[in-house]
C-alpha cells in the first residue's frame, strides 16, 4: 500500500505574521479541494500532518474526502527559521541554496538541515511504526523537510536537487512495505495513484 508526503500548496504570505501562521492563498486552498476530489484522498485511512496553519488547512480539506480526521504531530513542522524571520523572495531562496548545501551548518541561526531531517524522519517513523501497512497514509507538511525526508527514503545525501518545484502542492508516493519511493514530486492535483 501507498504512503504519501504532500506538501501544502500557495499561502497567503504576510511578513508581519509569522509563517507558522499563514494560511492558505484561495490559490491554495482551491488546489488542495481539487486533490481532494482525486480517487487517492478518497482511499486514504489516515492523515497526519504538521502543526502549522498552512498544513493543518491543507490536511482538514483532504480528510473531507475520506471522513476521516488528522492527527498532528508537533515533530512535523518546517525546518525553524526563526532567527531570520520572514526573508523576501529572493533573498530565501539563496538561504534555501545554503541551508542544503550545507547541511551541518546553521544559516544565521536556522535549524541545521541534519537536525531537520532527523526529526522528521523520527515522526514519520513513529507515526509508521504503529500503522497498519494495508491502509494507505498521508502525511502532509512542508517542502524542506519533505525533501530532507525524500533524500532520507532515497538513501542519498541532503541535496536541493531533490527539492519541489516553486509553489508547493507537491507530494511522492513510496511504499508502505519497504519506505522506497514509487514516483517523484508530483502536483497534487494530478497524482493518480
């Protein structure tokens, strides 16, 4: 059976909220209803997602298609870039290009990429170790450390290369049975399972 790590799609970016808060963009939102109408969210059993706003709303509109209810875990959450606060655009993305080419160095106080991943890692794995393997998950949360988490599956390095592509509303399939990934980022909305 299927696991999923979907990341949440477009918000609604305010630099003077921090971004643990922001909610979805009606871009967002409208792309996390059109998941839900796929055959895959009708299929899922159990979601679990991280406990930041734009997860949380992404999480309780693909549960609508289930009828079933999220679980947050704390352990989830998007690498901590607290220190920096909200950077512009541009200025992010270079942070993003440090912060994965240089995995066991903060970025000017950010969570390391090493400790990000071994957190996120150790949530799934403990959601996972009391999953039934024949319902199929998902687990829903942020890009950076969905990627983290996706080079962990690979076994290979942390690398930006295995990053989303720009806008969020991402997921990757892998197996229930042996953690190996079944099909690379693909937008929500058009995973057929």
């Amino acid at each position: 059976m299927f696991g999923l790590y979907i990341t949440h799609p477009q918000v609604r970016i305010d630099a003077n909220v921090p971004v643990p808060k922001w909610g979805l963009s009606d871009i967002g939102a409208a792309r996390a209803r059109k998941a839900a109408e796929s055959g895959w969210a009708r299929q899922l059993r159990r979601i679990v997602c991280s406990d930041e706003t734009k997860a949380i709303e992404t999480a309780e509109i693909l549960a609508e298609a289930s009828g079933i209810r999220i679980e947050i875990v704390h352990g989830m959450r998007e690498n901590d870039r607290s220190a920096t606060g909200f950077l512009p655009p541009p200025q992010f993305e270079e942070a993003a290009n440090w912060f994965f080419a240089h995995p066991e160095e903060s970025f000017k106080g950010w969570e390391r990429a090493i400790d990000a991943q071994a957190r996120i890692v150790g949530a799934v794995n403990a959601v996972l170790a009391t999953h039934e393997a024949a319902e199929p998950i998902a687990f829903v949360g942020h890009g950076g450390v969905g990627t983290l988490l996706k080079c962990h599956l690979a076994g290979r390095p942390i690398a930006r290369d295995g990053d989303q592509p720009g806008g969020g509303g991402n997921l990757y399939a892998f197996s229930l049975a042996d953690r190996r990934l079944t099909c690379d980022w693909t937008p929500i909305e058009d995973w057929r399972g």
